[in-house]
C-alpha cells in the first residue's frame, strides 16, 4: 500500500549540494565530470595485490625450510633426509665423496632431529652418521635457511671422531669442520 503520510520536511526545497558536499556523500557525479572514487579505488587495489604478493612470497620462502629431501654438499657429498615424525626425529642416508680412509666408501645410514618439529622456518638440527667403511663416526649441527630466491641452505658444522689405539693418540682423534648443504630435490 502506498503511504499517504505527509513527506519529511528535510527533503522539501533541498538545496543543490556543493561539488565537496556530494563527493563526501558519494553523491553520482554530474554528467561529463569524472568521478574520484574509482580512480582512489584503483590505487587501493594495486597497493592490496602488491601486499598479497609480497606476503605470500615471504610466507613461500619461509615454508619452504624443510629438512626432508635430496641435499649435496660443496664436497660433493649427498645426503636424503627423511620426513619428520611426531617428536622431530628423522632418519637418511649418507654418500660422502670424501673419505679419510682407504677403504671403499659405502653408502651410511645417518639419524637426526630437528628442534621445534612444527616449525618449518630456520630451523635448528642435528644428525649423526654412522660410518659403515670407517670406524669413525661424524655428527653435523646446523640451521636451514632461505634466500630471497627460496634457494634453501643448510649451514652445518661437524664433528668427526675416529678411532685411535689409545688415549695418547686421542689429541689428533677429532676433526672439525663445516658444510654446506644444497637441496637437489
Ligand atoms: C671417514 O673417513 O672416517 C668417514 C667419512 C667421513 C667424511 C667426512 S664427514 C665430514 C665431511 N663432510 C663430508 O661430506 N664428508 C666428510
């Protein structure tokens, strides 16, 4: 039903707005004059993309730290690296191009944890290989980090102890050292 109630009095004799007035109120501009919101408006939406964009590639990059994968070292060593499990433990295998024995190098199994398992930014962790032509024994520490490229490296350093006859000999039984790591998948 149509209302029959008398029109409020401040729509009656409303004076033409102001050019100022109308843009406050988002008034349609006259015909002809062009309009200043779609033009704020596209300015808000570039700056909004260019943050979408760069937050996402940081929070890429920073995703992208894991330990899990195929990783080669300045040596020319290779290393595969295991997923997680619940505690941070991983477990892989070991092929180093370098050896300070004679013997035949053999593939070795390594075992290792990662500080803070849910953390996937520039993590913290250790491993140890169990040399399985030697009787040594090597333990690496290290961080994983990222570039801005998303290129991931792990910094390790290590310790390397080998068996000697006896305590004497036990000043020159341990090397140091330090790595770094490269993913190759
Ligand atoms: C040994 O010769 O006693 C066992 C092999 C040790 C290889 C060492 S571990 C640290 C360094 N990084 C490598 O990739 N290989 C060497």
């Amino acid at each position: 039903m149509r209302s029959t109630a008398a029109p409020s009095p401040r729509y009656k004799g409303r004076r033409s707005r102001s050019p100022g007035e109308a843009r406050r109120a988002g008034a349609a501009p006259a015909p002809g004059s062009r309009h200043p919101l779609p033009a704020a408006m596209g300015r808000q939406s570039c700056s909004l993309v260019l943050a979408v964009a760069l937050l996402s590639l940081s929070t890429t990059s920073a995703r992208k730290c894991e330990l899990q994968g195929l990783w080669k070292n300045e040596l020319g060593s290779n290393m595969t690296l295991s997923a997680l499990d619940a505690a941070g433990a991983f477990t892989g295998s070991y092929h180093t191009a370098v050896a300070a024995t004679n013997k035949r190098i053999v593939v070795s199994p390594l075992k290792g944890a990662q500080q803070h398992p849910s953390t996937k930014g520039k993590v913290t962790f250790g491993f140890t290989v169990q040399w399985q032509f030697a009787d040594s024994i090597t333990v690496f520490v290290g961080q994983c980090f990222v570039d801005r490229q998303g290129k991931e490296t792990l910094e390790t350093t290590w310790l390397l102890r080998e068996e000697v006859p006896s305590r004497r000999d036990s000043w020159k039984a341990t090397r140091i050292g330090t790595n770094i790591f490269t993913r190759i998948k």
